[in-house]
C-alpha cells in the first residue's frame, strides 16, 4: 500500500478501507494547509519526501499502532505543491471501542511527525520562501516527545 500520493486525500477511501462490522468506534485526523506561520501569510507549500524510507517508516507506524491496540489503520500523506485548505495528511483508524481508536489516532499522526523523513517548503506573501522543520527530525520544530509518555496511552495498549 502506498501512504504518500501527490494526488488529494479523501477520507472515505481511508475510512472503507478500516472500517467493518466488528469495529463500532472510528477516529480520523485531517491535517489541513494553513494559512499561517510564525505571525506571516502563507500562499501555499511544498511537501517533499525521500519517497522509499518514507513508505517504510509509514508502514512500521501502522504496524506498530495495529500491533499495540486492537485497531485498523489507514495513513496518507501528500507530497508536492499544496494550496491553503488543502488536505496535508489523514489518518483513520477503527476498533471495537472509541477509546482504542482515538489514542491510536493520537499515536499515528504524533509519530508521522516525529519519524518520517518529509519536507515542508513554505511560500510565504512577503516573497520569501523558506524550508520549515523537516518533519521527521528531532529538533526541527517536530514532536519531540513520543506519545508513549501519557499514562492512558499505556493504560489502553492491548494486552
């Protein structure tokens, strides 16, 4: 399965394909371009990747989430010129109950952040363009901190 596409992210694919009779709580994030950085005015972005060990980071995060609680994950992340409103990064996830899915969700898109070797280029309306935190690298303006560190995190891993 591909996590990176320079195509628009939709929920629903991501949703069907998670989704089922035996999972009754679902839980999606939706990362948007926004408009905005550092108090100056974005006009759109540029995602970048080193493509092969971005897919096999993504699919460590979902086999790790899949494997720590009792959950169905589906991620997407664009690469290539984006426009404000656009959708950067989605992720779904679906179990039996709503609490699984909502600290698995949490953990997907806070470790997509945190490891995945993704870059973000900022064009901004003064004219200036700049590399934001290279997503993926500590001490880049990234998560810094793994979710584990949440008493409910530990608490609602799957035994």
């Amino acid at each position: 399965m591909a996590y990176l596409t320079s195509e628009p992210i939709g929920l629903g694919p991501l949703l069907d394909s998670v989704q089922s009779p035996s999972r009754g709580g679902t839980a999606c994030f939706l990362g948007t371009v926004r408009n905005h950085h550092g108090g100056r005015e974005v006009l759109r972005l540029d995602y970048s990747a080193y493509v092969p060990m971005a897919e096999a980071e993504l699919a460590r995060i979902v086999a790790e989430a899949e494997s720590r609680w009792d959950v169905a994950v589906a991620v997407r992340h664009r690469i290539g010129s984006l426009e404000i409103g656009d959708a950067a990064v989605a992720v779904a996830v679906a179990s039996g109950h709503r609490d699984d899915a909502f600290v698995a969700c949490r953990y997907v898109i806070e470790e997509v952040k945190r490891r995945v070797p993704i870059w973000k280029k900022q064009y901004f309306a003064d004219g200036t363009v700049e590399w934001v935190g290279a997503v993926g690298q500590r001490g880049s303006g990234a998560v810094d901190e793994p979710v584990e560190n949440g008493a409910a995190l530990r608490a609602s891993t799957k035994a």
